[in-house]
C-alpha cells in the first residue's frame, strides 16, 4: 500500500457506515480462540460478540477543526477513539479525519481558531489545582500491589492537561500542579471537567477511568455564584463528586477537592489584575 492504513469503514450494500474496525479491535483477537477468525467482520463486531465496542463518531465535512478535536478529547470519557468519519445527511462514510492528521496541523500551522473566538474579550483568568482525593474503592492487580493515579483536566477547546501520577495511598495529593486558562464569552455555557485515572499498566492500552466531575464555566465567572460586583480575585475550594459515565446507577465513585482562583479581567482599566 501506499500508506499506512489503521481503520477500515465497515459499510452495508448500500454503502452507510455501520461501524469500524481498527488495530484496537485486532489486540482484542489476540485473547481470542482461532474460531475467530472464521467470523467475518460484521460478526466480530456484533454487539453479542463484542459488547463494548464504541459506535463510530460521525461528523460533517463542514465541522470546525476545534469541534473535531473536542469530540476526540471527548472520547476518552469512555474509550479513546482516534479517527472521525465525515458522512453525509444518509450517514455515507466520505472520507475520516484522524489524530495523526490533527498532530500534523499543530506541527505544521498555529492551533486553529473558531470564528466565534474572534475578538472576544476575555472575562478573566481561572486556576485550577487538583489537590487530593478520597473515598476512592481500592482494586487490587496481579501485576503490582498499588496503583498510581492522575488527574486530568480538560478546559474547552484545549488539549487535556494531566498532573504528575502519584501512589494510590489513603489521600493521594496532586497539588503541586497548577493549571491557568484564559475564559471569555464563548466559554459559558461549557464545563470544566476533571478526570481521575488510573495509569496504565504497559505501553499499550488506555489509561482506565475511574471518575469524572465537570464544573460550569458560567459559575465560575461570575464569581463562583455571588455576582461580577464582587471582589476581582476569588478562591475556593471545594470537594467534588466523580461519576463514571458508565455507570447507570449515577452514584458517586469519589471525591476530589479542587482550588479554584478565578482573577476577573478590569475592564475599566483594560488589564487582569
């Protein structure tokens, strides 16, 4: 071939993408009998077969980059998906765009910027630490007695920043890294959202998710909820419950206790202060 090809579009008769079939899915065969390889694709990737395999994300040729890249960021609250297919209104696959082609823009050109960002000023600056975690259930593995976690946070239409991975003892502490973002109008209405993880055992596979929480960049703006007339610089801290996005029952899988210092830009005098 002339490239490298990692996805195959899995179509029916009439041409609509069903589905995909990755160099993931080939990892799977591999805790696999060799009866597998008698079933064709459609079988390998029915939902008797292969329950926990994600639906593709579909997008328009006419989506913004800074959309595309939210939606793959998106995807790592449940399994890290790299590819996007462009269809159509009848959901024909036209062509995909993938992570190697978003890594080759950001080498190539500036990050882009979506049009509604232009001249929008900014409102203030946010500072987020991840400081501790608790209540957290214990796992136990047969490759090491204690695993390590790290947070990520993730701020709209940017890439999502981790902390260093610290020992799962009884509180683990993140608060040496500290994390500022820049809000302006295009943010409210969108989260902030905070993931813990455990971190992978190998080189290959995901690091697994062990909770989420999300926070309103709209409170956080005005004020933490107590109005723009307040003072220009805020703290707080607060424990937040994390959520599995799996789990149906919507019960709390921990908490996490984050600092946030929001630094509301003087418009009368034009600077932050």
């Amino acid at each position: 071939m002339s490239a490298n090809v990692s996805v195959l579009a899995v179509v029916d008769k009439m041409g609509l993408l069903i589905n995909s079939f990755s160099g993931t899915d080939l990892r799977r065969l591999t805790h696999m009998d060799h009866s597998a390889l008698v079933l064709t694709v459609g079988e390998f990737i029915d939902r008797k077969n292969y329950p926990d395999k994600p639906d593709p994300l579909r997008i328009k040729k006419e989506c913004m980059l800074l959309d595309a890249i939210d939606m793959i960021a998106d995807s790592q609250k449940t399994r890290p998906m790299h590819h996007l297919w462009m269809c159509d209104v009848t959901s024909r696959a036209g062509g995909l765009v993938s992570l190697t082609d978003f890594m080759r823009i950001f080498s190539t050109y500036h990050l882009p910027v979506h049009p509604q960002s232009f001249d929008v000023p900014d409102l203030g600056s946010l500072s987020v630490t991840a400081m501790l975690v608790r209540h957290v259930a214990a796992t136990k593995s047969r490759h090491r007695t204690q695993r390590c976690l790290f947070v990520g946070v993730r701020f709209p239409g940017q890439s999502m920043m981790r902390t260093p991975a610290a020992p799962d003892n009884e509180n683990p502490s993140f608060r040496t890294s500290s994390f500022t973002f820049k809000i302006d109008a295009s943010h409210l209405g969108r989260n902030l959202t905070l993931y813990l993880y455990d971190k992978r055992k190998f080189f290959f596979g995901p690091d697994k998710l062990i909770g989420q929480a999300e926070v309103d960049i709209a409170w956080i703006a005005n004020g933490f909820g107590k109005g723009v007339a307040a003072q220009l610089i805020q703290e707080v801290k607060r424990w937040i419950p994390l959520h599995h996005p799996n789990n149906s029952a919507g019960g709390s899988v921990g908490e996490i206790l984050v600092r946030l210092v929001y630094a509301r830009r003087n418009h009368i005098a034009g600077e932050d202060i």
